[in-house]
C-alpha cells in the first residue's frame, strides 16, 4: 500500500471556505477529483487543485505509483494563524480586520476500501 502526503501552510483562504471544497472532493478517484477541482470557480479549488497535482506527482516520482488507482483519502483543512489588520473609521475609531488563513493536508493512496 504506498500513501503519500503533501500540504500547504498558511494558505490564504479560510478553514470554512476551504471545508466547502475539500467535503466536494473527499474519497474520489484522484482522476474525477482533477476535474472537480478544474472546473469549480472558487479561490481554494485552485489552490487545492495545485496541492493535489503535487500530492500525485510525489506518488508518481517517489513511490512509483500507478496514477490511475489512486485515491484522494484523506482532505484536512485546519486553521492557521489569523493575520490582524486595521481599518481607520470616523472620528478616530478602528475596526479590525482578520484575515484567515489555514493549513491544507492531502493523502493519496492506492488502496482499496
């Protein structure tokens, strides 16, 4: 059974936006799940999309691996540090402004369930 990992730290996208596209993606075929990620129009299908790409590369370099029986069989999406910023309002007042981040981790394995 070869498993192979890969992530991506402080990516610039929410943990919540990001569980959005990684529920869509989860237990597919590694060939289906390309073609999720390709053709759905937000910020972090791109990003995972990338992350996937390489996961799969690493199988195939590395491992050895067959590209076609692999399976997506792990997505985590976890948050990472928030980034605090500040907005100048009226009367010399501030908001803030958090920009979230996360961590993304994939696995890919050829193992049958």
């Amino acid at each position: 059974m070869i498993e192979v990992k890969a992530s991506l730290k402080n990516a610039p996208l929410s943990a919540q936006k990001g569980r959005l596209i990684a529920d869509m993606v989860r237990n597919m075929q590694v060939a289906e799940a390309l073609d999720v990620l390709r053709f759905t129009a937000k910020k972090g299908a791109k990003l995972m999309l990338k992350l996937l790409e390489s996961a799969v590369a690493n199988a195939e370099n590395n491992e050895g691996a067959d590209i076609d029986e692999l399976k997506l069989t792990r997505v985590q999406v976890d948050e990472a540090p928030t980034l605090k910023r500040l907005n100048a309002r009226a009367k010399g007042r501030a908001d803030r402004i958090l920009k979230r981040t996360c961590h993304i981790k994939i696995v890919v394995s050829d193992e049958d369930e």
